[in-house]
C-alpha cells in the first residue's frame, strides 16, 4: 500500500474473452479510491510478475470459462514460495460453487459470482487487504 491506498491487479487469464465484469469492477475500485493495475489474458506467471512489480495488496481473477482451478493452485503456490502471502488472492465469474472449497483451501480468500455487487468487493477489500488500511476522506 503506498500513501494508505489499496494496489489492486485486475486480470484476466488467457483463456478469456468476457471482460465487461471486471473493466466494470476496475471503475468502481477506482472509485471507491483504490489503484487498480488491469491487465487482460495473462497467463498465472504473468500476473504473478505484474503483482510483484506493482507491489500490489491484492490479485483479482476474472473467470468465466473453466481453468480458474489450476490459476488459483499457482498463483497461490507461487505467492507462498516467494513469501507474499499477504497478498489478498480473489476470483470472480462463473465460478462452479463445488469449486469454492478447493479454491479457498488453496488460499483464494473469497470468489465472487455473478450478482456480486461491486460495493460488497469494495468492503471486502478494505476488511480483509492485509495492510494497513488508511481511511479516505
């Protein structure tokens, strides 16, 4: 977190096609004062990079297609292995609900799915980033 604002990396892995969702979720954290880093069609190394080199507080993975399962099992691995494991981690789209207990078991902390209103990832970020949050006035 720099000057008490949430980093937040947006992105999409490359088996994507549907971005209104999260380009959507983007202007409210943007909003809602957070920086947000939005990258389209990366592979889970790339996002790891990208989350390292911006420093971020939290990674946010849209998934709409199947494939979240083995994006959550390396980007969680890897944050571990390179001891960042106060990184938020969460994925959103059409996520099967029987995929949630394994997602979560990895060290994704929430998943959002369709209806999620952006004002609840919006109080879920500022509840949970693991840095210390800085109210803005």
């Amino acid at each position: 977190m720099k000057d008490g604002i949430i980093r937040v990396l947006l992105g999409k892995t490359t088996m994507e096609a549907h971005d209104r969702g999260v380009r959507y979720l983007a202007t409210k954290l943007r909003e809602a004062g957070m920086e947000v880093i939005f990258m389209n069609f990366l592979e889970p190394q790339e996002i790891l990079d990208a989350a390292i080199q911006e420093d971020v507080d939290v990674i946010g993975v849209s998934s709409s297609v199947e494939g979240h399962l083995p994006v959550a099992r390396e980007v969680t691995r890897r944050l571990k292995e390179l001891g960042k494991e106060n990184v938020l981690v969460m994925f959103g789209g059409v996520i099967p609900e029987r995929d949630f207990a394994p997602m979560k078991e990895l060290g994704v902390r929430e998943i959002f799915g369709p209806g999620s209103s952006a004002e609840s990832i919006v109080t879920f970020i500022r509840n949970n980033a693991r840095r210390p949050h800085v109210a803005l006035t």
